[in-house]
C-alpha cells in the first residue's frame, strides 16, 4: 500500500530514448482533462536559470493515449506519451535492436553522486550508460506529467499548489509566502521562483560562477499546498501517516537529499513552548485553526487544515563540467570523470517536480478518505465531511 494506498502510477523510458512513458491508475471518471492543461506543467518545468542544452531542444508536450475520451476521464488507467525530440541523434546508441556501427557514447567512468557505479555493479552493465539514461532527471518529466492530472483533481475540490525557490548554494530567500496563490502570481515568470528579488538576483549571479567555474549547483524548494481538509492522512498505522508518504515522494524525486515539514529542523533544536502551533477557533467560518504553522499543517501525521508547507534539498547536479575524480571499471586506473550534458542547477525544476509529486501523494490521500468512481461522488462525499467538521 505504501505510499500509495488508491492511485496507482508507474512511469517508463531512457533520456535519449523515443520518450517518456507513464500510466496512472485510480483516478476517478468524469475529471475534465486536456493535453494543454498537462503541456503547461511540462513547460514549467523546463523553465529555471541554470538548466543544460536539452531544454533547448525539448519542447515537452504529452500525448493522452488511454483513459480519457470528449475531455474527461474514463475512471480507467491513464496512459501518458512524451517523446524525446533528441531520440534521433541518439537512435544508434539507444537502439532496441542491435547497434548498426560503432557506438560512440560509451560510458566507463562513472560520475561522482550519479547512479553510473553503483548500478553497474547492481546491473553487471559494462556500458554504464544503460544506468544513467534511466537514472536521469529526464524521467521527472513522466512524473510531472502524472502529477498535472492529480493536480486537476485537487483543483476540483478546492486545492491549489504552488512550489517556490527556498535558497540556492548558500542563498537564501527571506521571503516568506502567505498563500499558494501569492506563489502562482509573483514567481511564474522569474528566473528561480523566488520571491526574495535581492536573493534572486544573487541566486542568478551564484549559478552563472558556477557555470563559469564547470561547476553545479543545488538548494531548497518548498511546496505550499492551500485548501485541504483536516484528517487526511492517519495516526494509526506507519504506512498510512501523510508525513511519511510525503517524505517518500519528495526524497525520490532525483537528487533530493533531504526533506522537511513544516519548520522540522528548527523544531528540534527547540522547546515546545517557541514551535507548537496554539489552537483557535472562528466562530463565523465554524473552523478550528492554529495561531501559527511551524507544523506544516500536519499533525500526529494527518493535515490540520491550515497551508501543508513541505521542504526538499536538492544536491548539486551531479555532472561536472570540472570533473571530479573516478576510475574507469575497465582499467581500474584512476580518470576523470566522464562529461555529459547537463543543467548547473535544476532548483527552479525541482520547484515544480515537487508540487507534482505531492499533488500525487495528496489526490492519492483524497480518494483514500472520500473514495468516489466518479467526481461528482467524490465531491459529494467531501461536502458530507466538510459539514460534519463545521458541526463538530
Ligand atoms: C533533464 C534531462 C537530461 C539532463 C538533466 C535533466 O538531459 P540530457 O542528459 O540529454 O542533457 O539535462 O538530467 C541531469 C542533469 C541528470 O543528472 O540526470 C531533464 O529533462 O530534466
């Protein structure tokens, strides 16, 4: 069940193969879905300051292949096509036949930080390129494009996400964001989605040294979800508490090190009287909330109905244009580590390939709770619910 107990999704496909390939299973019939609503999600995450020579030649656009028909799903399994544009200059080195000449993209130096080693030890792969073509970042964009039709879902129940640009390298933002909204409107078209224009701006500088210095850079997004219920998630047993399984989605998206909810880390270096979140109520709107929110809206692993607010840090790329250190499997003999193509830094993206896994890991917490074949049940079965919380 673990960390999905309804939805189901799994995603396929190379870097430099014909495409990217997903499918998406447990979403309810009747979700109003386009290919241009899932394109614009792709789109953003090609944007950001700092990415490689492939966003250049990829304009990434999904095909709808299975489960949606006249503009609304089905209640069947959604299947997902993205293809490479690069696929033609790498139809020999990809090719599921055999090769037809010689190959030129060998690979036998394996980067630091990169999956190269480890997976050919795991694989006996003597190519370490059958690794990394899967490894890379590229399949982000298969998860991406599963987590625009999540997103869809909350959408329709009242839900917005928003990710945002936390710090890069040493930089940090100190702007703090009031609402998913603010998020939407003043950081859709800045360099690194983040709302602290000083920091930004030293953000752009710090990327551009780096890239001089064929070096690569890293840091901190945050995803802030408004409009969630209270009680999704549970208490009661460890593979269902919505801390963990949003701990799982974040931490598996590529080159994620580290996660926190809420403010975590500063929570333990605290006493409980400064970091726990006094409960009030307004009487008006028949709602309990907290006079703070250093939880992130999670509570004994459920939401608490305030702004879900979730951390990722990102490692810096793990390609350096200075390589690092290695030794080819080979010769065994000391080298540099190979070169490929890459972004300086993927923070902007990982900004958006975060909302997309929690929009994943929330829908998913939704149907969970509200269950429903169709939107409508579902829908109608979260009004029940809503009016039994404002009886409460
Ligand atoms: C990426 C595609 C990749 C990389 C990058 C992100 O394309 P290519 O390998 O052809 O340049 O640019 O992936 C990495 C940096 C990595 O280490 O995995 C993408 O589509 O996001």
């Amino acid at each position: 069940m673990y960390p999905l107990t309804r939805l189901r999704y799994l995603t396929s496909g190379e870097s430099h193969g014909p495409g990217l390939y997903s499918v998406l299973e447990g979403v309810p019939a009747g979700l109003p879905l386009t290919e241009d609503y899932i394109n614009f999600q792709l789109a953003r995450r090609q944007k950001g300051h700092g990415r490689g020579g492939r966003m250049k030649i990829e304009k990434d656009q999904v095909h709808i292949k299975a489960g949606v028909r006249h503009g609304a799903t089905l209640g069947a399994p959604i299947a997902l096509e993205v293809l490479n544009r690069d696929w033609k200059n790498w139809e020999n080195e990809m090719a599921v036949g055999p090769p037809q000449g010689p190959l030129k993209r060998v690979v036998t130096r394996p980067r630091p930080g990169h999956a190269d080693l480890v997976g050919g030890l795991k694989h006996q792969f003597r190519d370490l390129r059958n690794v990394l073509e899967r490894a890379s970042a590229r399949e982000t964009t298969a998860r991406v494009a599963c987590g625009a039709i999540c997103r869809r879902l909350l959408e329709e129940l009242g839900v917005t996400i928003a990710g945002h640009v936390l710090q890069v390298g040493e930089i940090a933002s100190q702007v703090t964001p009031t609402s998913a909204a603010e998020i939407q409107e003043k950081t859709e078209d800045l360099p690194l989605r983040c709302l602290d224009a000083e920091a930004e701006a030293k953000m752009v500088a710090l990327i551009d040294e780096a890239k001089k210095n064929g070096d690569s850079l890293g840091g901190i997004f945050e995803v802030f979800v408004d409009g969630l219920v209270p009680g999704l998630g549970s208490y009661v047993q460890w593979d269902r508490k919505l801390d963990g399984r949003l701990a799982q989605a974040i931490l598996s998206i590529q080159a994620v090190k580290g996660m926190e909810i809420g403010d975590g880390y500063m929570a333990a270096q605290s006493f409980g009287s400064q970091i726990h979140d006094a409960i009030g109520y307004d009487a008006e709107q028949k709602k309990f909330y907290r006079m703070n929110n250093r939880a992130g809206g999670l509570e004994g692993s459920m939401t608490n109905g305030m702004p879900l607010v979730v951390r990722g840090f990102l490692k810096p790329i793990s390609t350096l244009y200075r390589p690092l250190k290695s030794v080819d499997i080979e010769t065994k003999e000391n080298f540099e580590a190979s070169v490929e193509r890459s972004d300086t830094c993927a923070i902007a993206a990982a900004a958006v390939i975060g909302e997309a896994v929690v929009a994943i890991t929330l829908a998913d917490a939704y149907l969970e709770k509200f269950g429903g074949d169709s939107l409508e049940e579902l829908k109608r079965n979260l009004k029940g619910y809503q009016e039994q919380i404002e009886a409460y």
